[in-house]
C-alpha cells in the first residue's frame, strides 16, 4: 500500500513525483553517502529534485511507525515545512511517500528540493584556515542562536547537517537531515550542549562561546565551560561506542 503527501506546489507534477520513486532502484543519480540510506538526484521541468530513500526499519519499528510514530520521512517533510515558515533555510519540501502492509511499516522516501551549496560546516572542521574561517564560524552560531530563540532544537546538529552558500560574506545557512527535531523552549544547558556534536577543536569552541555570549548576553566563560565540557563528553561517548562496535565485530 503506496500513501504521498505532496506539497500544494507540486501536485499538478504528481504523476512525475509517483514515477521517480516507483522507479527509484534503477533510474536517478547517485548522490553522497550511500551507507545508511539512498540518495539520488532526478529532474523535473528543470529543477534538481533530491530524494532519499529511508532503509526498512527493524521489526519493533516497522510495527511503530505503522500504529504509533510519524515515519523519518513524514517528519522530514512536515519539520521542513515547519522551518519555512519560521524563516529557517532549508531546501524546499516536495514530497513524502511511505509504503505499508496492513500490519508493517516497510519503505519511506523524502522527496527535496536539492540545494546549491559551498561547502557544509563540516569543512570548517577539517581546514582552520579556510578564507574567512572566523567570519564563517561565527555567522553559523548567529544562526544556531537564531534556532535557539525560535524554540527550534535540531537533535540532529553535527558537522554535515547544515549547508552553507559563501555569497560574498553574506552567509546562508541551510539544514537538512531533518526528522530529529523538537519545537520547544529550552533551558541554557540544552541551548549550549546542542553544540555538542561539531568539532573537536578547542579554537572553534572558543570562537562559537565567544559569539553566543554576544548574541545572549550570557557569561563567556560558563558558555565555554559549559560548551567544551559537553564536546568532550560527547567525543568520549563516540570513541568508546566504536571501540565496543569494533569488540564486536572481532567476536563475530
């Protein structure tokens, strides 16, 4: 059982959308990391669509996301919706589709407007001397302060999860990889552990701490005390779930 929700823009193109995704194992271009989930690229009327097919879920969520929870897809399209009408830069939602037995969730994909971009933060992180690296950095945590005070926490904010076009220093920042997302006010500690997840380097901590004290008004050295203590907890938890994968593995 095929079920789509089609953005009120794209509806007369319904017919294009249900090919693009009854066809999506063997037309399309590949695009990015094929690892955990499928991404392609398909053209419509001279628009680059970006679709993303969600693996099938394990049997205790095939069972969830038929009775009890949203599916990713359908949170993607509706938090970017969100996001859009809060003024927040994300690529346009164009489609969700999810596939259902009477009992299970099976197949889900998303369906995006695929976006022209620079470079993603990620890049930041890996050459501290790309041109206007500072000014790149500390415009990204305007931008983070600005979810922030939209009661917007993105669960999901680590380094390849927001897009960002240069513009001549007129920076955009986009986010994508949207279905971890909860639309509440949130405390200082919830607001500075959300960086958690984006770098390992002491200097962009420095930097961001410095910028979002700017922006709040609160005390530099408990944003930094509070940011760095957060990253490195986060980085210990990483590495020991990856020694343990790697145990594991050894075992099998």
């Amino acid at each position: 059982m095929k079920q789509a929700v089609i953005h009120d823009d794209f509806k007369n193109q319904t017919k294009q959308l249900d090919h693009f995704i009854d066809r999506f194992e063997f037309e399309g271009e590949d695009f990015g990391n094929q690892d955990r989930n499928s991404l392609k690229l398909f053209k419509l009327n001279g628009l680059t669509l970006n679709v993303k097919s969600f693996r099938i879920p394990n049997i205790v969520n095939q069972i969830a996301y038929r009775f009890f929870r949203k599916s990713k897809a359908q949170r993607s399209f509706e938090y970017a919706n969100k996001l859009k009408a809060l003024h927040i830069g994300t690529p346009q939602p164009i489609a969700f589709y999810e596939f259902k037995t009477p009992f299970l969730f099976k197949k889900s994909y998303y369906i995006s407007e695929h976006l022209d971009y620079d470079i993603t933060y990620r890049e930041l992180t890996t050459d501290l001397n790309y041109p206007n690296h500072e000014a790149i950095l500390r415009a990204f945590t305007r931008f983070t302060y600005k979810l922030h005070e939209q009661n917007i926490h993105f669960l999901d904010h680590s380094p390849g999860n927001t897009l960002i076009q240069l513009n001549n220093g007129d920076y955009k920042f986009y986010l994508v990889d949207l279905n971890r997302m909860n639309f509440e006010p949130m405390d200082f500690e919830t607001k500075i552990k959300n960086f958690s997840r984006l770098t390992i380097h002491k200097s962009m901590v420095e930097v961001m701490s410095d910028e979002y004290a700017k922006c709040s008004g609160d005390d530099y050295e408990a944003v930094f005390n509070l940011m760095w203590q957060s990253t490195e907890e986060f980085q210990e938890k990483f590495h020991r779930k990856r020694r343990l994968k790697k145990k594991l593995k050894f075992w099998k």
